[in-house]
C-alpha cells in the first residue's frame, strides 16, 4: 500500500546451448526444444529517488551466477531494511502540503472515508 523509495534494476546475460538430440524429450510437449538458455552473469543496482542512496551497477560474471546473485540481492536487502529503520527527522510540510493534509477528507492508502471516532 505505501511505496518504498527503492527498487533494483536488474539484468541477466544468457548464452544459448543445443540441447542433445538423443535426451529423453516429453512427447507430450507441443514444442521442439533445440537450445537451452544458461545464465553467465548480470548487473544490478540500486535505484531511489534519493540520490544518496543510488549506486552504480554491480556487476558478476563467472561460477556461481546465480548464487553471486541471490547473495547480492540479500545484501541489498539488508542495506535497505537498515536504511528504512534509521528513524530521521522529517522536513515540516509546505503551506501548499498543509492546506492538503487539512483538507483531505479520505485515507489515501485505503480510500476510506475518515471518521470522528478516535478508538
């Protein structure tokens, strides 16, 4: 319901490799697979709206591909779960966000209206 100010662009390389003819193939399937796709590397990074917090991409190719990203995605991960929970102080709002907030009648996250009622 409330966006988050991150987000990770991501991007693999894959190679095609025939598949051998004489492999056991399910008949059923409509298709003819001739080629696999195996991954050999990717680029991730880090995008925000807050400059601050964007980095450049890392990239990995090698052994381990998709290990190298699941560890790079939990790293990620980590470093904006931290960033979330470092409580700062807000900027006060402008006249023009006041006069909104004041005036707003329903809950932007649910679309209920509000009611009088405190508990």
């Amino acid at each position: 319901m409330f966006r988050l100010p991150f987000y990770l662009v991501c991007d693999f390389e894959f190679f095609l490799t025939p598949i051998d003819p004489n492999e056991d193939v399910d008949a059923m399937k409509a298709t003819n697979l001739i080629d696999e796709h195996n991954v050999c590397g990717f680029a991730c990074h880090r995008v925000s709206e807050y400059s601050q917090y964007q980095t450049d991409p890392f990239v990995y190719s090698g052994p381990g591909v998709m290990v190298a990203f699941y560890e790079h995605v939990m790293q990620e991960s980590r470093t904006i779960t931290d960033t979330l929970a470092d409580d700062q102080d807000i900027n006060p709002l402008i006249d023009a966000q006041q006069t909104d907030c004041d005036g707003t009648t329903t809950c932007g996250a649910c679309g209920e209206d509000f009611t009088k009622s405190t508990t």
